[in-house]
C-alpha cells in the first residue's frame, strides 16, 4: 500500500552532487545539479533550536514524506523555493510483503 498522494501538498527540487571540471591546479571540482525537479512531497516542520556552539545560527528539524518511486540518497540535499535543506536521514517504509510504501527523510536548515 502506497502512501496517499493527496497529502503530498509541496513540492522539492533534489539536488545531487556531481564532478563539474577541473580547478587551475588540476584538482576535481563539484557542483550541485537537479536531480528531480517538482517533487511531489509532504514536508513538516518540527521546530527550531539555537546553536549555542559560539555561533549565531538556528537549526530547524525538518521530515520530508515521499512517495515509494522518488530517487533520494543520504549526501543528496533538498531545495525548496530559496532554503537548502541538509539531508540526515533516508529511511524506506516497507509493507508486510516488503513491498515499498513511501520514503521518509530528515532535514537540518541552517539559518
């Protein structure tokens, strides 16, 4: 059993890292490049604490829900609208069969 798509309300662009040339000193260098554009999503936000680590920043735990055929891996990031999100977590939700139902992964924002 699928996850119910008429939940899935947002929508996420996934971006993979990827080799995009050669520096002047001959090192490989890395870009971020779409992966899937317009994914259909259901994103929560679960709330904010301070980072009291000598820096002025705030963290915002966030859990995106996809469906079962979305291509997501953990060192992939997640842009919606201007925000980049920092993926922690990609965790598959499989039904008694083992069949894929949807897929769960959580974000950090840094602000």
């Amino acid at each position: 059993m699928t996850l119910n798509n008429h939940y899935l309300d947002d929508t996420v662009t996934i971006q993979r890292h990827s080799a995009s040339g050669v520096d002047d000193r001959g090192n490989l260098t890395s870009d971020w490049q779409d992966n899937q554009t317009d994914v259909k999503c259901r994103v929560i936000r679960n709330g904010s604490v301070e980072d009291r680590d000598g820096r002025n920043t705030i963290i915002e735990s966030i859990t995106i829900y996809f469906d079962d055929t979305v291509n997501v891996k953990a060192n992939d990031r997640i842009k919606e609208n201007s925000q980049y999100y920092e993926i922690t977590g990609v965790y598959t939700a499989r039904n008694a069969k083992s069949e894929n139902c949807y897929t769960v992964i959580s974000c950090l924002y840094r602000e």
